[in-house]
C-alpha cells in the first residue's frame, strides 16, 4: 500500500507534558483517514508538526517519502493543504480576494481556477461580502479553499465540524466526500465527533495520550465491532443471574435494557426468564458503535 | 521570497491600517508645517523642522508593523505560508522588507508637508547636499526600526500586546536618547544661586560643579556610544542639530539592523507556532 505520511516513534514535549509519546501511524494514499481521540490526546499536535507550525521533539515523519529532517520537505509540503483548528483567513478581506491572496503565497502564474474553487467549496455569490461577516461554516468552507490553493493531493482537517450547525455539518461532510472522490484527494481528518466520522472515514487511527492505540480500516473496523443483542425485560436485576448462569457477556443499560454479546439462544433465553419470573419484551440485533469500540479501546472512564 | 514580498506588499496595500497610519502622518506633518510655516519664513530652519517630523512617524510606524504583523498571527493566516512550504528565513525577510517598505512610506508622507512648506522660505537653511545626508541617516534609522519592530512583531504573537510594547519600546528608546543627550549636554560648571530676603533665586556670580556633568571617561564613553548606536538617539541628534558622529550614524543603523534581524530569523526559525 502507498502511504502519503508516515510518522515513526514522533514526540512532542511541551515543558514535562508529553504530547506526542512516540507515535507511529500510516495514511493510505486515496483514504479519508478518521485521526480520532479525546481533547489533548495529541490530534493537533501531530497536524501542526506536519504543517511545519512546530518541530518534533523526537522521530520523524515521512510526506510524499520526505523525511522531516531532510531540506525537501518543504517541496513535500507543497502538495498538501491544511485547516488547522480555526480557518486561516484574511477577515477583512473577501472570499475572492482571500484566494487571490493564497495563489500570490503560492506563486500561481494568474487567478485561473479561483471561480471554480469558490464554487466547489458554496461560496460562489459572495461577491464584495468580506470573510468577518461569514457564518462560521462559510468561513470553515473558505478555510478550506484556501487550503485547497495549489491543487493539493492531501488535505489536513483539524476538526473542522466543530462548532458547525446541522446544515454546515452536512456542507462539510459533503464536501470532504466530493474532493476525496471526485478529486482523489487523500483527506486525514482529527475529530471526536466520532458518529460523524463513521459517515466519512476509510480508515482509522485512534489515539490516546500521545500513542496510536490501533490503526484500522474502516471495512475490519466494521467487522471487529461485535454484533450484540439488545434485550428489553420487566427487570435486569432477574435477567443478570440468568446471563451469568449461561456464562453469556453482557452489559446493563438500565433496568429494562441490557446487551447481550455472542450468539444466543432466544428459545432457551426465554425459557430461562420464564424460570426467573423475568418477562422478555423484545430483542433486536444490535452493532456495537465506534464510540463503544474507541472508549473499549483507550480504556473508558479510567483514562480520564 | 520574491512570492512571499509579492503577497504581503499587495496586503499591505490592501491593509486599512497602513493607510490610516500614512494619512495620520501627513496630516500630523501638515499641522506641524501650519505651525511653523511663519518660523520657516523667518528663522531658516526648514530642513530642521522636517528631520523634526521622524520622531512622530515613529509611533506610528510602530503602530503600522505591530497591527500589519499582528494579523497574520491574530487571524492564523501565517499558518497558510508555512503549510505550504514556505521556509521561515524568507517569511522573517519577506515581512521586514514589507513593514520597511512601508514604514519609509510612512515617513514619506509626514515629510511632503514640510518639504512643501519649505517652498514657503526664504531659506532651506541647511546646504543640499548636508541635508540630504541627513535624510540618508533619518532613512536608514527608520529602517533599523523597522528590524526592531519586525523583531518584536515576529517573536510576540499576541496582536494587542506587541502592539502595546512596540509603542512604549519606541516612547523608552526616544526618552532614553533624549536623556542621553541631555546628560551629555550638562556644563561642567553651573551659575551658583542663593536665596535672596524676598524669596528670590538670585545668582551669587560663582560657578559651582554640576552634579549631574558626566565627566570624560568611561560613562561618557559608553553614553556617547548607545547615543550613535540607537536610531532614535541618531534621530534626536539629527533634530537638534547637533549630530555627534554623523557620518558613522548609517553604520551604526546597519549594525541594528542586522543584529535584530539576526537573532529575530534565528529565533523564530525555532519558534513554535499554533
């Protein structure tokens, strides 16, 4: 598999305060990568030290097959965009003349392309508007297109839904979706809004306290999220002893709902209950969440 | 860089508060000439009054870079240069040789009123050439500024607070110039006073030793020194019109200029950024 960045055994002190804890992760060329963790888990960290906005304490990351401490990086980084936490935008200026702005960066020979980026990304009436008086999600999508100045074929988003209402959500997720697609452009996202990234992801790198915990595809993350039983009874105090006496997993959800894990049988189930004065009300097949298998993963409430 | 210098020129120019502080400076300079222009009629000092015009450009020159270098952290679009593999060293030259560029424009436009003034002499009160000399120095040390406040405007990330120490780093330096030079202007000796029955400071025709005189030897030396050395002090001496040391002054701006630029490009090259 071709991999767009790499990093191996990366760390990041700021002070005492460990960041980044020897971090080694793969982004797949063509993948919408899913960088998720809790806040200071070192999401942004990571993103910064690709960006160039800070440098390693230790180990080193590849991009494009540059090593960071080689001079060419820079040349890498020529290929890539980046948002990183906020939207970086000229607030007094409009959306047009914000890309204007990023092609002289760049050193684009003309303005060529600007119409079309401005359109790609919803902004294409904006017209004399200037970015301080954009919605948040305007400014995230413009953010975004300057970021994509320069024809990049990797985009860094650092959680860029946070913030955003519904519609600026389903804007966003749309547009990640269309330049991954239509434009092939490799996308890692950092976010911990993991319900909306199940929406996106190809593949996933979880991370916590500075470590990648586990680096997934989305199709094996799909199939080692264990299927469960959601089961509703008159009461989980009666249901906990018939489950235990089965030697079946389980969690209680409450006092009418518990997951029961593996495979069971509803016949003998039923049969149980009715020994136990436990009535059973309904059960439905039921996939365990990503938030489930991520707080299994970094150890829940303990880690906090 | 050539890029880098295309975009932050095409902002400056773009840039509200750069223009605010050009129209600031002319018609600062424009009120300064309604003032004097009787006393240019009379008095010859023309070319004086319009070296005199730096000293105010200054704040607002630091003003200018503070605000202009400020925005590129305060709206993280500093950020936009980096990701795309701009190297540091060209970003730190990039902004000194717009913020000078733009504080020699600054400068500028509180010289025109004067020089238009001077029309209005009878005198220029200085000869061409000495003048522009002079001008040549007021240049260079605006430039050295510049590097100051580029230096500060690069390292403290905060808009509002470099913004603030740029302000009160031009108001110590010019003090310190200006106490500086009235150190060294201090006679050796002083009229001797005494109190008279009425309550009067009458002199009693003794001369006494000045306390505060600054006797030739180190201290002096070393005063003397940081006076040429430092722009404003250069600036003050050139208003005065008593410049000690002037044909080194552009040396001396030089030396300035590249030691603040030198350890502005070596730390910021280091320097994290969010």
């Amino acid at each position: 598999m071709e991999y767009i960045l790499t990093t191996n055994e990366l760390k990041k002190t700021y002070g005492r305060f460990n960041a980044l804890n020897g971090l080694t992760m793969n982004v797949p060329k063509g993948s919408i990568y899913g960088f998720v963790g809790r806040n200071g888990a070192g999401k942004t960290t990571l993103i910064r030290l690709v960006c160039g906005l800070q440098f390693a304490t230790n180990g080193e990351f590849t991009l494009y097959g540059q090593s960071s401490s080689s001079a060419d990086i820079n040349k890498a980084r020529r290929r890539m965009g980046a948002v990183v936490e906020t939207p970086s935008i000229y607030l007094d200026m409009t959306a047009e003349d914000n890309l204007k702005q990023q092609y002289r960066v760049i050193g684009m020979p003309s303005f060529d392309g600007i119409k079309e980026l401005l359109e790609l990304v919803g902004l294409p009436n904006t017209g004399k508007k200037k970015a301080k008086n954009f919605s948040l999600g305007m400014r995230q999508r413009l953010g975004i297109a300057v970021a994509l100045c320069g024809n990049p074929d990797f985009l860094l988003l650092d959680e860029p839904i946070n913030g955003l209402d519904p519609q600026g959500i389903i804007e966003v997720r749309e547009l990640i979706l269309k330049l991954n697609r239509e434009k092939n452009i490799t996308v890692l996202i950092s976010s911990h809004i993991l319900d909306e990234l199940s929406k996106l992801a190809t593949h996933y790198g979880f991370i916590d306290q500075g470590k990648l915990v586990k680096e997934i595809s989305a199709e094996d993350l799909e199939k080692e999220c264990r299927k469960c039983a959601r089961v509703t009874v008159s009461d989980t105090k009666k249901l906990a002893p018939v489950l235990d006496a089965a030697g079946l997993e389980y969690k209680i959800i409450d006092e009418k709902n518990a997951d029961i894990y593996g495979g069971i049988s509803i016949t003998k189930l039923t049969e149980a209950l009715k020994y136990a004065e436990c009535e059973l009300f309904s059960v439905n097949e039921h996939d365990e969440s990503l938030e489930a298998y991520f707080i299994n993963l970094v150890g829940g409430a303990s880690n906090d | 860089m050539i890029k880098l210098l295309r975009a932050d020129l095409t902002r400056m120019r773009k840039s509200k508060s750069f223009w605010v502080c050009v129209i600031l400076s002319f018609a600062l300079s424009v009120l300064n000439s309604l003032i004097f222009v009787p006393d240019i009629r009379t008095a010859e000092n023309t070319a004086k009054n319009i070296l005199e015009g730096t000293s105010n450009s200054l704040v607002l020159i630091a003003v200018f870079i503070a605000l202009f270098l400020g925005t590129d952290y305060a709206q993280n679009t500093i950020r936009n240069k980096m990701i795309i593999g701009s190297n540091r060293t060209s970003i730190y030259f990039s902004n000194f040789l717009t913020v000078s560029f733009g504080a020699f424009i600054i400068s500028l436009a509180g010289d025109i009123p004067e020089v238009a003034a001077a029309f209005f002499g009878k005198s220029f009160g200085m000869k061409a050439e000495e003048f522009a000399f002079q001008m040549f120095i007021i240049v260079c040390a605006t430039i050295a500024m510049s590097a100051v406040f580029t230096l500060l405007g690069m390292l403290v990330t905060a808009k509002s607070a470099n913004t603030a120490i740029s302000i009160v780093a031009t108001f110590v330096l010019s003090l310190g110039a200006a106490i500086i030079m009235d150190l060294l202007a201090q006679p050796e000796y002083m009229e001797d006073y005494e109190i008279d029955d009425d309550g009067v400071f009458v002199e009693t025709g003794e001369l006494v030793s000045n306390p505060v005189y600054v006797k030739p030897g180190i201290k002096r030396d070393i005063l003397t020194a940081v006076n040429d050395v430092l722009p404003t002090g250069q600036i003050m001496q050139l208003e005065t019109g008593s410049p000690h040391n002037k044909e080194l002054m552009p040396l001396y701006s030089l030396g300035v200029l590249a030691v603040s630029t030198a350890v502005g490009v070596v730390v910021f090259r280091r320097k994290d950024l969010k």
